[in-house]
C-alpha cells in the first residue's frame, strides 16, 4: 500500500497545477488503480482486479470496517436478487471470490443447498462481503478521500485522504498517485426538506430507515409509530414494527406519496432491463429520452418485492382472525407538507392527499423515513479535475460506455464510475445484479486485453432497431450449421 506517512494538510490546489506535499510523497511506485469507496461495486472490482498478474490496486473506504446498510439488517431480510448476483459470479464464475467459495470457507455449503435458496438473507450477503474486504489486501478501511487531483508532469493522479481512527478522528494525511481511478462512493440517505429540522432534533425520534435497526428498541418504546415512504425499505420497517406490536394495540401508520402499495417488477422479461444488453441500449439513447424514461421506470426498483407485501397482509389478516381490525392505518397518495413538534414528545405531521384535494393532520410520536437514498455527487471529490470534466446539457459528468468519465484528452488516466450514473445507465446502475458485468468492463478497459471476456449476448429481448448487440450474435441454428 502506497499511504505516505503524516503529513500537514495539503493547501487548497489550483485546479491547473499539480502540488507536491510538504512532506515526502510516497516512495512506493504509483498504482494502476485506486478505489474510492468500497461498497459492493468496488469490493467487486477488487475481487475481479485481484485475479489479473501486474495489476497493482489499492482500495480505500472512510468507514472502519466493511458493513453494508447495517441500520436496515432487519431479521429474515433478503436481497432482491439471486445469490448469484455476487460480487464476481456473472462475470467469473471461477473465482475464489465467490459466494460458494465463502460459504465452503464456512464449511455450510451442504445446509445451502438443501435450504434450497435463492434469495439469501441480507446479513449473510453483509459477512460474505465482509470476508472478502477483509481477506483481499487491497481493501484499506478508515481511509477517507478528500480530493483528486491531476499532476500533468507525472501523468498521475494525486489523490490526498485523511487516515481516520475508528471514531472517525482524523488521525493522519496520505496521498497517494495512481494511473486510473474508479469511484465507488454510492449513495446517503435522503430525508425531504420540510422533516430536515425534526430529524435533527436528538429528543424526538424522527429517524431515517437507514438508521432503523439501531433505533428499533427506541421507537417501539413510543406510543405511536408514523412510516413514510412505500418503497422496499418503508415496507419492511412497517412489517417488523407490526409484527413486534400487540394484536390491536398496534398504533401504526404508514403513509407513502405513490398512488399506491405497488409490487416491484418481477417478471422475466420485465427483468431484461437488467442486462447488459439493455444497458447498453440505454446508453445509445439520446439524452432527453433517458432522462425521459428513468422516472417512468420507478416500477422497476421503487416498488415492493411480492413476499413482503405478502407477508404484510398475511400478518394484517391473522390480527382479523378474533373479529378485530389492527390498529394500524396505510395510506398511499399522501404527501407531508410539514411538520413540527408538539409538546416535549409528540409530532404533528400536516399531510395532504392529491387525489382528493385534501388536507389533515397526523399525531404521532415517532417518525421512520424511509424516504431513498441519493447518489453522492461526485463534484467535491474532483472539484480540481472541474475544468477537465466534460458535462451533459443538464451539467452531469458525461460517462461512456465503459464507465469512464468523459476528461479532457490531456489527461491520459482514467477516471471510472461505479456509481452516480443512472443518467447514463439507466435503471440497471444501483442494482448488485448488474455488479459483477460492470466491473468486468472496466477492467478490460483498463488493461486493454480482456481479462474477463463478456457475451455478446445477454437477453431474448432485442432492444431496439438498429441490431446493436443482441441481433450481431449467431443464432444457435447458424452457430451449429457453421460449426
Ligand atoms: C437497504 C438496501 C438494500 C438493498 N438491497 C439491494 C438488493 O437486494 N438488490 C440490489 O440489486 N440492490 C440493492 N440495493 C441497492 C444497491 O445495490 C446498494 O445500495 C449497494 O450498496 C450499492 O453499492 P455501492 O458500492 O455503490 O455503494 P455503498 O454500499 O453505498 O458504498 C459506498 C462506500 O463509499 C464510501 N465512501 C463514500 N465517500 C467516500 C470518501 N470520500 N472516501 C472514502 N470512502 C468513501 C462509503 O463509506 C461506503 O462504504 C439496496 C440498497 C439498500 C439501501
């Protein structure tokens, strides 16, 4: 690992000048690549990256250790897609990387199979992950980046980070230069702008869903529980908080600005719009039908999978079954305007219905948000490399392809996007299945020489009418007659 010793914070840079540290720059030879961030997408292409000779990579993520959404590891949660969908599968289904390979490290490889599962538990995707940031080498926790720069002299990046301890203290400055980047910095959670001064507000409990597991004794503990949002997460957190209140004495709402509950998109075909093929597709697109589509797509990833709408009615209809209705209340089609506290506890949440053109108000003691996520943007992190990006009419990064940023031609490094890129992508970037496929493409890009060969072919779909992708590949009767 290339991580300079202490040094005195680096001055603000000049976006066109490279600057040398006070103290001296690593003595290690610069990397190929470096990561920022490590979630799954660049835990991925770590795994993928570790399997190529000469490639020297570091990884650097500012959390002390590797956790996926641990506020929202609630008991029983699956992933939505199949075990397959790991960090290298789809792409290398060899690797020493993969889920299998994990659970023959654990020796569990026979409950597996007779547990005959295929969407697994959300906690055991969260330790498969960990076992491999902790066993790869190129994974380095408590590292948070704070700037990219470019140094033309050297034709390196120079990326300075902030060594923090674990209660994220800043305890030491490093920089390290490398030939390519790839960020993988995800996404933070988003709370709507008039619950901002309530969800700040340490004495009431208006949390965020991702902050939920932490919280659960907290809120149970209140009187009366107000869910927002109608996505997989507000789904979820209204199921476990049900299924932990008395039979009638529930005292729960659960209200979402959507139309209604509505079922995530499952069908096979439907499911096509995660391939690579579509992707692709979707790339080729003009830029206003893009950002066309993406809000029309919300079916695709903003609904709720059908076992946990399932298993929501299930547990509302066993609370019938002595001739009651649980107290509890599910409204869609509502939208919170405001809110303000009442009293030392309460909350009033002031709400208003579209449909119906009408208003009310909402006494509750407790909030869960489960109001989404947004990508983090990538701007602060780059702001020197600003007068390089190239940008879209909307003034986002262009990327291409490979998930490379779009620079200025004298800069020879690339810059690669793991995530943020939903405007290019489509619905397919946040999802884990398309993981494995992305980093494959970027490490071919990379090297230039295809370490990890991809099909041509991805789905049964065609998209579109210009024969891109899937209608250049034989056909299994030409492939045979050929062969
Ligand atoms: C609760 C939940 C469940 C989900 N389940 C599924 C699912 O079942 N199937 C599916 O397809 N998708 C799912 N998703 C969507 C998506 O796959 C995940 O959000 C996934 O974690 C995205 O991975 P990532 O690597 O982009 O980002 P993240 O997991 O968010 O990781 C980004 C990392 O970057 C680090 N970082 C940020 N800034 C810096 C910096 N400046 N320096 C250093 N490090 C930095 C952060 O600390 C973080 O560790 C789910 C999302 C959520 C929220």
């Amino acid at each position: 690992m290339t991580t300079a010793p202490p040094t005195p914070e680096p001055t603000t840079p000049d976006p066109t000048e490279a600057t040398e540290p006070t103290a001296p720059a690593t003595a290690e030879e610069p990397l190929d690549l470096l990561g920022i961030g490590i979630g799954p997408f660049n835990l991925s292409l770590a795994a993928l990256a570790d399997g190529i000779p000469h490639l020297t990579a570091a990884f650097y993520d500012q959390r002390p250790s590797f956790q996926w959404h641990p506020g929202l590891l609630i008991d029983g949660a699956t992933l939505q897609v199949p075990f397959l969908a790991d960090l290298v599968t789809l792409a290398d289904p060899a690797s020493r990387w993969s889920f299998l390979s994990y659970l023959k490290t654990r020796e569990r490889l026979f409950p597996f199979y007779f547990a005959e599962r295929f969407h697994i538990h959300r906690a055991e995707y969260d330790a498969y992950c960990r076992w491999v940031a902790e066993t790869l080498t190129t994974t380095h926790f408590g590292q948070q980046v704070d700037t990219v720069r470019w140094n033309p002299g050297r034709a390196l990046f120079e990326v300075d980070h902030t060594h923090l301890d674990r209660n994220g203290e800043a305890e030491a400055l490093g920089r390290t230069h490398a030939r390519n980047l790839v960020i993988g910095i995800g996404t933070s959670p988003y709370v709507p702008e008039p619950l901002r001064p309530l969800a700040e507000a340490p004495t009431v409990p208006v949390i965020h869903s991702s902050d939920y597991v932490n919280q659960r004794a907290r809120l149970l503990a209140t009187e009366h529980i107000t869910v927002v949002g109608s996505g997989q997460s507000g789904a979820e957190v209204f199921l476990d908080l049900l299924r932990a209140r008395p039979a009638g004495r529930e005292r729960l709402t659960w209200i979402a600005r959507t139309p209604a509950f509505a079922p995530m998109e499952y069908s096979k075909l439907g499911l096509e719009q995660f391939t690579p093929d579509y992707t692709r597709y979707f790339h080729g697109l003009a830029e206003p039908v893009r950002d066309q589509l993406v809000p029309q797509q919300w079916q695709l990833h903003k609904g709720i999978d059908h076992d946990t709408i399932n298993a929501i009615h299930d547990e509302l209809y066993r609370r019938t079954l002595d001739g009651g209705w649980p107290d509890a209340t599910l409204t869609p089609g509502v939208t919170v305007r405001t809110a303000g506290r009442l009293g030392g506890t309460g909350i009033e949440l002031h709400l208003e219905h579209e449909q119906q053109g009408t208003r009310s108000r909402l006494q509750t003691s407790a909030v869960v948000l489960a109001t989404g996520y947004r990508e983090r943007s990538v701007d602060q992190l780059l702001a020197p490399l600003h007068p390089y990006l190239r940008r879209d009419a909307a003034g986002r990064p262009r990327i291409d392809a490979d998930h490379r940023l779009a620079l200025d031609p004298s800069i020879s490094g690339a810059v690669h996007i793991q995530h943020a890129n939903r405007h290019t992508h489509g619905v397919g970037a946040p999802d884990l299945g398309l993981v494995a496929w992305r980093s494959a493409v970027i490490l071919n890009a990379l090297t230039g020489k295809e370490p990890y060969p991809l099909p041509a072919r991805t789905s049964f779909t065609t998209f579109g009418l210009d024969g891109t992708a899937a209608s250049n590949v034989p056909t299994r009767t030409a492939a045979l007659r050929r062969g």
